[in-house]
C-alpha cells in the first residue's frame, strides 16, 4: 500500500473508456497526483477497490501491465449498482482507487 491510509482512494481521472463486449468496458485511470502515480506499485494478480462517489466500491484486478507509470486499466462487466454507475461516466470524470490488495 502506498498511501498511508488504506481507507483513503487515490483520485483518478477517466483518461479512455473502451468497449470491449456488450456490458464490458476497459477503463485507462490516470493519478490526479503524479507523484502518488509514480510512487505506485503493485504486483500482476492484485485487485483495487474503484469507487463512484455516491453509489459505493466495487472490486476488480488492475488489467494493465505493473511496470507502466502514472496509470492503471482495469476491465469489468456489468453486473449491478456500482459497476453500473461506473459504466455511465465519461472521460474527464473522478473516481476513487484503493489498490494494491491480495497476492500477487
Ligand atoms: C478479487 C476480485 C476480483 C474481481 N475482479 C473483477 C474484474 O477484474 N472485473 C469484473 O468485471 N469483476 C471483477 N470482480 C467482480 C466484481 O467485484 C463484481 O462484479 C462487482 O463488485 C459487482 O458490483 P455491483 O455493485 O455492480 O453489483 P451488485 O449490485 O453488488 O450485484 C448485482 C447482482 O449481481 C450479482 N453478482 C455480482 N457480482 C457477480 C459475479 N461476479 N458473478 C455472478 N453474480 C454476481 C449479485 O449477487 C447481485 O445479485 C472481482 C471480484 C473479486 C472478489
């Protein structure tokens, strides 16, 4: 964990929204921070925890490669209230990401 609070998410920007089936999305999250960007590191394999402020937190594996910098992507589906929210915001919005978490 990078922050000093888990419970505290980063604050990312929707950089790029992919359609990749129907109900599934790749989302391209940018660190507001760059600093906090450049000091993250996690392991492939660990999942974050993506927050639409007003609606709750949903957890997904991060879907881009650990040695990239400054962004993270992560590929969910469609299943109910968050990911739901989620799907209906556009480039340029804020969400929240806790990470990293589980084994690698
Ligand atoms: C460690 C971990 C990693 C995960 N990684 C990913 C990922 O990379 N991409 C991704 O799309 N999802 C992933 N998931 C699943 C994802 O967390 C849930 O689908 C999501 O949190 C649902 O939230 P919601 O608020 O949209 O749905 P909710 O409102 O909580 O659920 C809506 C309905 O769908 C049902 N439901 C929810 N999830 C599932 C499911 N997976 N299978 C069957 N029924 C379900 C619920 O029981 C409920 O009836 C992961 C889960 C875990 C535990």
């Amino acid at each position: 964990m990078n922050n000093q609070n888990i419970y505290l998410p980063y604050l990312m920007t929707i950089e790029k929204i992919t359609d990749e089936a129907p109900l599934v999305k790749t989302f391209r999250l940018k660190f507001k921070n760059e600093e906090e960007g450049n000091n993250f590191s996690f392991l492939t394999g660990q999942f974050g925890e993506y927050s639409v402020f007003g609606e709750g937190e949903s957890t997904f594996c991060v879907a881009s490669p650990s040695t990239r910098k400054g962004y993270i992507e992560c590929t969910f589906r469609q299943m109910g209230r968050v990911t739901n929210a989620l799907a209906g915001l556009e480039v340029g919005e804020t969400v929240g990401f806790r990470c990293p978490y589980g084994p690698g």
